[in-house]
C-alpha cells in the first residue's frame, strides 16, 4: 500500500451531483527527471513507510512543519493548492538537499534515492507553478 503522488495541472470533472478533482498525468516533459518507477512523470508511487521516512530522514517534515505547509491532508485523496510560498519552500529546501547531496550516476542507497526524489519534486513544484492555470500536489 501506498500513495500515488503527483504535480500539475488541476483536472475536474462533475457528474450527478458529485465532483472530483486530480492531477492531470504528464509525461516525457522536455527536461523531467528520471524518478522511481514511472520514468519521466509528475506522478510517483511511494510506500507510506518509504514517504515517511523520507520525509524524516531529509527533513522535510520538520522543514514544512516550520513554514506552515501541509502537502498531504488528512482525507484519503485530495489535492493543495501550490501557492509561491508553497513552491518557494520545497524549491528552496531541495536545493538545499541537492547542493549537499547531489545526485551521483550510479548510485545507490536511501541517500541517492531520497536525491532523487527531492530533483524530482523541485522541478515538478517549478514546471507546475510555470505551465498550469491551477497547479497543485496530489496525493491518492
């Protein structure tokens, strides 16, 4: 079991009555990097354990927690908004992560991989804030 994680472009749909929102699926975006799983995507597929723990190992718990920023709500599915102060902070705090540990062609272990998975979040938050009318993170 896991969460099924993605950033871009609002998508809507309305049927009797009900309304659903998610992230609109891309892939191949000119310059994406590679992530876990699904190549060159904005969606991603973490364990709950291996998001968790990779939010604690890097900090970014703590880092989010201190700015006010909660990505991932308490319901089941759902989507946040990515406001400028939102992108600017897990921009700012992957690069951070980056310039410490960058990513290394070959590597391997949770460094490399939460590597990663901050190079995939910092350029999806920064693709997203750029190219979409409604960007948001998604989490299902």
């Amino acid at each position: 079991m896991g969460y099924n994680l993605s950033i871009g472009e609002t998508e809507h749909n309305e049927e009797d009555g009900y309304r659903w929102t998610w992230v609109r699926y891309e892939k191949l975006v000119e310059g994406a990097p590679f992530n876990s799983g699904h190549n060159h995507s904005n969606s991603i597929m973490p364990s709950y354990s291996s998001w968790g723990d990779f939010k604690r190992r890097t900090g970014l718990s703590v880092h989010l927690e201190r700015e006010g920023i909660q990505l991932i709500g308490d319901a089941d599915v759902g989507v946040t908004p990515i406001t400028g102060e939102i992108c600017d902070a897990v921009v700012k705090f992957a690069a951070q992560h980056l310039r410490k540990y960058p990513v290394q062609d070959g590597g391997y272990g949770n460094q490399h991989y939460d590597s990663l998975r901050m190079r995939w979040l910092m350029f999806w938050f920064q693709w997203a804030r750029a190219h979409c009318d409604e960007p948001v993170f998604g989490w299902g």
